[in-house]
C-alpha cells in the first residue's frame, strides 16, 4: 500500500471544528477503551493493600509477592504451552478450511465454513458445560488433549474467517495463470496464493494465541487441580481484592505482547522474503 | 477454463478440521441434548430419562426464567452500546496511513491481551466507591455519595461494552481495509463531499462487517458469565451465569443441559435472522 500523495497530506493538515470534534470523539473512545489496563497497570504499582486510587503511596511489593506464588507461575506455563500448541493446530487446520471452501470446487462449501465457525458463535458456557458432560463420566478432567482441544475448537475459526477472507480478496487469476503455466496445485499455493495471504495468516495466529491465552468460559468446566492462568486468576479474585493480581496481569501482558511483537517482526521479515521471492 | 476432475483434492484438506468440529463440538452438544432430559438424582448423578421436567423448571422456576429475560435485555443494550463505540475508532483506524496505525491498532489489541478478570479488576478501581470517577466527581462537589456503579447491572454493561469493543473495532476494521480506499478517493475526486462520501460509499461497503461485527457481540454477550459473575456481585443473574452455577456448584446437570438448551435455541434465532440479514447485505453490496 502506498502512503498518501502530497495533496492529501496537505488537505489532511488543516484542522476544521468538525474533525476536532471527531478528534475528540476517538480521544474519548480510546481513553475508555484502556482505562481498566491503564489503572490495572497503576495500582500494580500501589503500596496499599487495597484497590485505592490514586493510590496513597508506591512499591514493588506486589511484584515481589508474585515471584513467591507458585499456582501464579505454573499457570503462567501451562497457559503459554496450551496456547502455543493451540496456535500451530488453529493455523494448520484453518488455513487448510479455508484454502477448501475458498478455492475448491465441491458442493457444500458453505456449509464447511459454517461448520468451522459454528463453535465460534456457540455460547460458550453450552461448550464447556458439553465437554465436561462428555469428558467426567470417561474420567478425563483437565486431561491435556480435551483442553488444547477445546482451544483449538476455539481459535481455528478465527484463522480460517482471516484467512479465507484474505483469500476471497485475492483474484483466483494468479493462481489460474500459474496453473496455465503448468504450475501444480501446491507449487500455486506455495509460490503464488501463500506470499499474498501471509500477513492474514500472521495476523490469525497472533489472534489465535491471544485467544487461547485468554479463555476462561470453556476452561473453567473442564479444568481439574492444574489450571491456566486466566483461571488461577478468575479463582483469585473472587477470593481476594489486593494489587497482587494488577500486578500479575502486567506480567502477563508482558508475555503475550512480547509475542505480539514476534509475530509482528515475522511479518515484516517474512513480508520481505516474499517480496524478494515474488521477483 | 478449469479441467473437471474427479476428485477434488480440496475436500481432503478440509477433513482434520471436520474431524475436531465433530469430536469437541457436535458430540458434545448431542451430550447436553441427551443428558437435558435425564432425571437429576443428586450432586453430579442423574438417572437416564427421557421427561421435560428439567426444562419445565427452567422456564418457570423465577431464576431461571428472569435470567433469560435478563439476558435478553442485557445483550441488546450492551451489543448497541458496544457497535456505536466501536465503529468511530474502526473507521479512524481504517483511514489512518500514518506510522501511527500500527501503534493506535496495538492500543486497540492490549485489552484484549489481558485477561477479562483483570479488566474488571480495572473497572472496579476506576467506578468503585473511592474508585477514579467517584472521587473526581466528589471532589469536584457534583455528587456529596459515591454513586454506585459496581456490583450491579450497570457495571456489569460498561465492562461488557469494554471488554467486547475490542472485538468489533478487529472485525470492522479487517472488513473495512479490504475494501479499496481508492473508492473513496474516487468519489472524493468525483465532487462527493466527505459526509456523503462516508454515507454513499464507505458505510454501505462497511454494512457486511458491521452485520458480522453485530453477530460476534451478540454472541459473546449472550455467553458471558466471568463479568456478570465477578462485577454483577451476585444481583446479575443471566442465563449463562445460571449454567454455570447449576453445572458446577449445585451439581445439578439435567438442569444446566436444559438451560444451556434454551440458550442455544435462543442464540440460533438470533444467528438465523443475522445469517438472512448479513446475505441480503451482501447481495446489496455486491449484487
């Protein structure tokens, strides 16, 4: 995409009453929007032993107080192992969906996209509550495959509607033209259709880890003794108001927007290798 | 021209995702079906059956029937409030070319790396009695007592709302970028103002992720228990909340199967409507 041309930047320029307002109107939206991460991060930082704000004075006790918390640390893990996995699966599996429903030629097309993101659009608690009425009665509570089954269900939605959006955006006439150049199946997908999707793919992925990290609805019915840490944390704060959780939640943020920044680099890195392919 | 094959390799591809779908959804959801008419004994057992009474009590019990109704008016106002903060900041995102983009789009994914039980965290600092809002407003003389904005419905709608929004700008703002900028630029170039731009071009290109948009709120809100949970303080009573209660602390699983039955059948009606909607939309736009 190539940035503005010197008229639009010029135009953008003058600032009229109405984009002022307009202005102001994201401003507020924003600072609504980051409010509860804002002040989470603030009274990570408080003295007090209570949700006071501003808070009355400032420490790093509550950070301390984590690095002593072994359920905090081994929730830590098991969520970012869960949502590793889960990622790798959602992307093979989604973007394998949507390569089929986008560009294949069989009748019920539509109806395997639905399929895919009918967990999606599925109350959650209705999933959660099926798969512990499956997995109780066969013993298999908090069992490793049923969880990062369960994510995956989750997330692969999200990565084959990205991508298979992705895909519908791109004209099927590269491929077409490839193939007329004697180009098989794979050598079209790999050389033509993935450099054009890829930061789609990226993007779900990312998607799919910060799900995966995040949800707590589906897990709390099918997690036994080891939990995840969104749920160590929804046990925590029915139990006890301190900073101890701000502070945990700023350390978990750290782990999930340093991924963030990784996949971004990839993007940028991969993008460029495409590129170069390209030519 | 294509060649006609026999066998289309892509139906292969699609079979490992077919598979999970069946084993971690549809298996599941026969279960709920199956055990919703089976008779609860005591804490965890029940007896196979085949009577309505658990949907019976679902539906007349006054618990569970006013969470449903509570449900229903708590997703509408939380869906409308969530789509109109969202859209503005979508659309600003879309339009942005800047550096700035990539930076105001991470603000816009932070929340969503934090875990919804900190967010509420969040929002009980920011409205709780000495929270952010009631001590500027104390100290500013507008209010002599805290209002109270927690540990009831109104709570529970601001967090929802905030906690949605993040979802919405992500899904408005992809389907926003896919289209092509330089339509607007056309009709820009073509004498058309940018209000009537925005409501002749861009709006309606926009209409099919606002519908997709509007469909993931819906459902999210309709299953959101962890907020009405932890900042309803025990007033906010819905639907899913009340499966989750009957499923993992009263035990009682008939009664959660036939409840999260209802819940199904009620977001199915809900997802039918949308799914018409979203294709007459998508005819509009490109029919």
């Amino acid at each position: 995409m190539s940035g503005p041309s010197r008229t639009d930047r010029r135009r953008q320029r003058r600032v009229s009453p109405s984009s002022l307002a307009w202005r102001l109107l994201i401003l507020l939206l924003y600072a609504f929007l980051l409010a509860p991460v804002i002040v989470g991060l603030v009274i990570s930082f408080s003295s007090a032993n209570n949700l006071a704000f501003p808070p009355p004075g400032w420490s790093l006790k509550w950070y301390a107080a984590l690095l002593e918390n072994v359920e905090f640390k081994e929730g830590l893990i098991f969520s970012l192992q869960l949502a590793v996995a889960a990622m790798i699966l959602a992307v093979l599996f989604g973007v394998a969906v949507a390569l089929a429903a986008t560009r294949g030629r069989f009748p019920g097309r539509e109806m395997l996209l639905n399929l895919v993101t009918l967990p999606l659009i599925t109350p959650a608690v209705a999933i959660g509550l099926g798969l512990l009425l499956v997995v109780a009665p066969l013993g298999l509570l908090g069992s490793l495959p049923v969880l990062l089954g369960a994510h995956v269900l989750l997330t692969t939605p999200f990565v084959t509607r990205i991508v298979a959006a992705g895909i519908s955006a791109t004209p099927p006439d590269y491929e077409e033209a490839a193939g007329s150049l004697g180009a098989s199946p794979a050598v079209r997908f790999r050389r033509v259709l993935l450099p054009i999707i890829l930061p789609s793919i990226i993007a779900s992925a990312a998607m799919s880890f910060i799900i995966s990290m995040g949800e707590t609805a589906i897990t709390l019915f099918i997690i036994a003794d080891k939990a995840t840490l969104p749920v160590v944390m929804f046990r925590f704060v029915t139990g006890r108001t301190d900073p101890q959780l701000a502070a945990l939640s700023v350390v978990f943020m750290g782990f999930t927007l340093v991924a963030v920044m990784v996949a971004q680099s990839t993007i940028g890195g991969l993008g460029r290798l495409a590129h170069v392919a390209g030519k | 021209m294509k060649i006609p094959r026999r066998f289309d390799f892509h139906i292969a591809l699609s079979l490992p995702a077919i598979g999970m779908v069946v084993a971690f959804f549809v298996v599941p959801m026969l279960v709920i079906a199956r055990v919703s008419f089976d008779h609860y004994v005591s804490g965890g057992q029940q007896l196979s059956a085949l009577s309505l009474d658990n949907y019976g009590s679902a539906l007349t019990d006054s618990l569970s029937a006013g969470a449903i109704g509570r449900t229903i008016y708590l997703t509408a106002v939380v869906t409308i409030l969530t789509m109109l903060a969202s859209y503005p900041i979508a659309y600003f995102l879309a339009r942005l070319q800047s550096r700035w983009r990539a930076m105001l789009l991470t603000l816009t994914v932070a929340p969503l790396l934090t875990a919804e039980v900190v967010r509420i965290y969040g929002w009980i600092v920011v409205l709780g009695d000495n929270g952010l809002v009631n001590s500027a407003l104390m100290s500013s003389g507008l209010i002599d007592t805290p209002l109270r904005l927690v540990y009831n419905e109104t709570g529970t709608i601001i967090a929802l709302v905030e906690i949605l929004m993040p979802y919405a700008i992500l899904t408005l703002f992809s389907s926003m970028i896919t289209f092509n900028l330089s339509l607007e630029e056309a009709a820009g170039s073509l004498g058309a103002g940018r209000y009537r731009t925005f409501v002749r071009v861009t709006l309606p290109l926009s209409l099919p992720g606002v519908a997709v948009a509007t469909l993931l709120v819906v459902v999210l809100t309709i299953s959101s228990y962890v907020t009405p949970t932890l900042l309803g303080g025990g007033r906010v009573f819905t639907a899913a909340v009340e499966v989750y209660r009957q499923a993992m602390e009263v035990l009682n699983w008939p009664l959660a199967a036939a409840l999260a039955v209802l819940l199904l059948l009620g977001s199915g009606i809900v997802l039918v409507i949308y799914s018409r909607l979203a294709k007459r939309l998508e005819m509009l736009t490109y029919g």
